[in-house]
C-alpha cells in the first residue's frame, strides 16, 4: 500500500525556485542577444536569414534533440543516481 502526502510549497520555496529560473534565463537571454548581434554584426548576415537561422535550429533541437536526450537520461541509472552519470 501506497500513501500520498501532498505538501504545499511556501512562498519563500516558490521565490527561491523562481530565481534559479530567473537566472538561468537571463544567462539564456544574454547568449541569444550576443548571438543575434554577432550573425548580423560580425557575420554580416542579414536579419532575416539570421532570424531563420536561429528559429531553424531551435526547432530542430526542441522536437528532435531534446526528446532524445529526454530519453536518454530517463533510461540512466548510474551509483551516483539517475541524473549524475
């Protein structure tokens, strides 16, 4: 028999997790800006391409990488435990 216990997260839990998140997104933000500027201002590729470029590779990564490796670290098991190989 199983049992359940639910506990509700506090506020000071939820503004801890929030800001992990908040920096790892403007790392995230920061990388994507720099890469923007660098097509377009180093490369000289114009920003249409640019933008395809970058769209093109997001998708292909959110619908064909990302659910491989999704897989791939769900069928891990390691001593150190599931997500530390």
């Amino acid at each position: 028999m199983s049992t359940t216990i639910n506990h509700k997260l506090s506020i000071t839990e939820k503004i801890g997790y929030s800001l992990g998140d908040l920096s790892a997104n403007l790392v995230f933000q920061t990388l994507m800006t720099f890469l923007a500027y660098f097509y377009t201002d180093v490369f000289k590729i114009p920003e249409d391409k640019a933008t395809a470029i970058i769209f093109t590779v997001g998708m292909i990564a959110a619908l064909v990488v990302n659910p491989i490796m999704g897989a791939i670290a769900d069928r891990t098991n390691t001593r150190w435990g599931k997500f530390r190989p």
